[in-house]
C-alpha cells in the first residue's frame, strides 16, 4: 500500500509537468523539489519492505549457469550474488519480457577486488548498463587547487527587492562602522541577492536541442522503470514501454524543431555580432583537449611570468609633488554611473563573481558608499586587499597542448576593481587630449584615431 500511494503522489506530478507549458518550467521545479523530498523518504521506507518480496519473486539462477565455453566455465557471474545486485535485477526490458539477458563475469584472481556491482536504470536502450567498482590500492594525490564559487545571475524581475535589502544592508553596516570599504559591500551585495532555489528535479541540457518537456518525459519513464524494477507487473512494464517511447519522440520532435528554428537564426542574422555567437553555439568543442598539466604547474608558469626576478638596483627617486585637480580630486557617484553605462552586460567576473548588473542597478546610497571606498583607497595609496587576486584563465594559441609555453593567460579581474580603472582611465584619457599631452603621431589608442591614417600618410609620402 505505502509503495502504491508514493507511485500515486509521483504519478500525479509528472502527469501535470507534462500538461504544463514551458514557460512555467521554474514553477513546476519548485513544486517537483518540494515533491522529490517527500517522495524520498517514503521511496525508502517502500523499498526496504519490498527488498525481500521481491527476492524471492526474481528467477535468477545463482548457482550452476552454464556458460557452453570451457574457457568461460571458471569465470564467476557478479548477478545476482555481489553487493548492489543481491535481488539479480532484470538487464533487459522490451515488449517481449523482461530477464537477465546480460552477464558481467570476472575470474576468481579479479573477484577479490570487486567491491560492488549493480544494474543501473536507462530509459532509451531495452538493456540496462551493468556498473562495477573495484577496491584498488593508488595513491591519491590531494587537490589543493581552489574551486571557484558560481557567478551569480542577474535577473530584471529582483530589482526592486534588490535595491530594498541593498539599503538596509548597508545601514545594517553602518551601525558598527564609520564607513564600508570594498569588503564590506562585496559582502553587502552578496546578502541583498535573492537566493536561488536549487530543486533536485532542475536539469541540465545535454544537447543544444534537448529542453524541459525531454526532461519531464524522462523522469517518466524513469520513474516507471524504477517502478517495475521493484514490482515487477506486466502492466507497470507496458505503461513504461510507452513512456519510454514517448520520451524517445519528444526528443526526436525537439532536435528537428531546434534544427527547423536554427534555419530561421541564420537567414535572419543582422551583424557580426549574431552570426559569431551562433557560430560558436554549433562549434560545440571544449576549450582545451587533453590537457595533461596540472593547476599547479598552470599557477607556477603564471607567478614566474608576471612576476620577474629584479636584477637592477632599487633607483630612490623623489620626484616634486605635483597636484593636478583633474586628476587628484575625488571620485564623484556621476564619474561611476559614466562607467557603468558603458559597461556591457554579460561580461565574466572574477574571484567574487560579481558581474557588471549588480553594480549597474544598484541605488545611490550603494553607489556613495562604493565612491567613499575608492576615495579612501585613493588618498591612501594602498589597494584594498580584496580588489588584488584576478582568476588566470589559459588559453591554448597554438602547437602540442601538452607544452605550458603554447598558452596565454587571460585575467578576470573583480568587476569593483574594473570600475575604478575605469574611472581612472577616464580622467587620464580626458586629461591627456584636452592638454595635448600626446602627440598627433600617436594614432593606437585614442578616441577617433587609427593607425590606418597614419599608414596612409606614410603611403602617401612614399
């Protein structure tokens, strides 16, 4: 009764996801997530009191197989007598029956390293993928590289409750202290951003055309799958080939609307742009193949690269102080939202993952503390701390990829440090042409220059 009434309950909630429209994919993974954890538990309670039911129902030889080879005969079957398949799980499903069609063997000298076998659950093929894992002595090398923290996503529909816990977090701040610096409304931002709520029913695209509806397929037939496994009934068996067929057209119905929709993409292109991003969508590689350098190797590169031993002595030199209010005054709110408006979304953070639109839709109030931040760093002269670290990313340009030296290193700096260079850069850039520091020749670079103009006067005068 227990088992029939969780199959009920999961029954009932992918029969409604498959009535849904995509577009209330979000909706359905709460549910489903809150769903998933009940079903859990009473999945686990069910299958404890179906395990022995179900042992004695199965008809799995377990002793005197014959194998028909010689060669074969001292092999031993793992079905049905190791640990993950003590039941002798069905390997093969179609409309025919169901049996144990797919042996896995190992020779007496090898059993002593099998540690558990199990049949696994697929959806697409009639048989089931047969699974072995082996207690092997290797020694572990331990990872101490640093795993990056997911970027956060900004989404237009928070703004308004984003800008309400940007300002009382920083009031919050403010109760302890005189003023925030960059740590501080790093950490404000991470507070005032809504949580994502992670469901164990969200899934991952595994192909460009596989969508929500190839996913609530699957979960169906899976869940009939696991639900024969258990019982064993000819009808949950036919309801699952059913399913199972079903999933396999809705994927073959999504792959030729993606491909029809694809068609559409590329005669409507209208720029550079659109097309390199499609371009890079069908190119489908992996950045790097067949990397054989570890992270540290990666990391020892980089340090020796960017950071030379000095040979020459230390020059002490005091130039005159020279204060040029252009440059020197303080950093005004209007000078960061001059920056941030030319800023383009989507562009990849660095070691806080903190992209452009957290700062982009902040309020004023944020935006005064982060101009106050720069200030006091900039009369200081020292950077804050948290500013510094940027995230190395390696990018093979050329040759054997195995080779450290065939790769170039792009930095992802924090996106608090981007904007005051900006601002900086600014005041430079401004600075530089209103008192005609530089000179005409210089063309790389500047605002309405090119090299090309010089080119054509050197042409020119050839």
């Amino acid at each position: 009764m227990l088992e029939d009434a969780v199959d009920l309950l999961e029954d009932e909630v992918l029969e409604n996801a498959m009535l849904e429209d995509e577009v209330l994919e979000d909706k359905y993974f709460y549910f489903y997530g809150i769903t998933e954890s009940i079903l859990y538990f009473f999945r686990k309670l069910s299958e404890r009191k179906a395990t022995q039911h179900i042992a004695t129902q199965r008809n799995v030889t377990k002793q005197n197989i014959s194998l028909g080879s010689e060669n074969l005969q001292s092999q031993i079957v793992l079905n049905g007598r190791t640990a993950g398949d003590i039941e002798g799980n069905v390997t093969y499903i179609s409309s025919n029956g169901s049996a144990v069609n797919d042996l896995c063997t190992v020779s007496q000298e090898m059993l002593t390293y099998v540690e558990t076998f199990t049949v696994e659950e697929r959806e697409w093929s009639d048989h089931m993928p047969l699974v072995i894992s082996l207690k092997l002595q290797c020694e572990i090398q331990q990872n101490t590289e640093r795993k990056l923290l997911p970027t956060l996503k900004w989404k237009d529909a928070n703004r308004v409750q984003y800008s309400k816990k940007l300002k009382e977090n920083i009031r919050t701040k403010l109760q302890n202290k005189t003023h925030l610096d960059l740590s501080d409304l790093t950490d404000v931002i991470l507070k005032s951003t809504p949580k994502i709520r992670k469901c164990k029913g969200f899934y991952t695209k595994k192909s460009k055309w596989y969508n929500f509806r190839c996913f609530v397929a699957k979960k169906k037939a899976k869940h009939l799958l696991r639900k024969y496994r258990r019982t064993e009934s000819s009808a949950t068996r036919a309801n699952y080939l059913e399913a199972n067929k079903k999933y396999k057209d809705v994927c073959l119905k999504s792959k030729a609307e993606y491909y029809r929709n694809l068609e559409t993409r590329i005669n409507t292109i209208k720029n550079g742009k659109e097309w390199w991003k499609l371009v890079k969508e069908l190119r489908n590689r992996p950045l790097i193949n067949e990397v054989r350098i570890a992270p540290n190797e990666f990391k020892t590169h980089f340090e020796n690269l960017l950071n030379h031993t000095q040979t020459a002595k230390d020059v002490h030199y005091a130039p005159n102080f020279i204060e040029i209010d252009e440059l020197d005054k303080p950093i005004m709110v209007g000078e960061i939202l001059q920056v941030l408006k030319k800023a383009k979304d989507g562009k990849a953070p660095g070691l806080d993952r903190i992209p452009y639109e957290f700062y982009k839709n902040a309020n004023t109030e944020f935006l005064e503390q982060l101009a106050k931040a720069y200030n006091q760093m900039y009369d200081s002269g020292r950077a804050d701390s948290s500013s510094e670290p940027s995230i190395i990313f390696p990018i093979h340009k050329k040759g054997d990829s195995s080779v450290i030296t065939n790769y170039r290193g792009v930095a992802f700096m924090n996106t608090k440090a981007k904007i005051l260079m900006g601002v900086l850069n600014e005041r430079l850039s401004s600075w530089v042409e209103n008192n005609n520091i530089m000179s005409e020749y210089q063309a790389g670079f500047r605002k309405n220059y090119s090299t090309v103009d010089n080119l054509y006067n050197l042409t020119s005068i050839i």
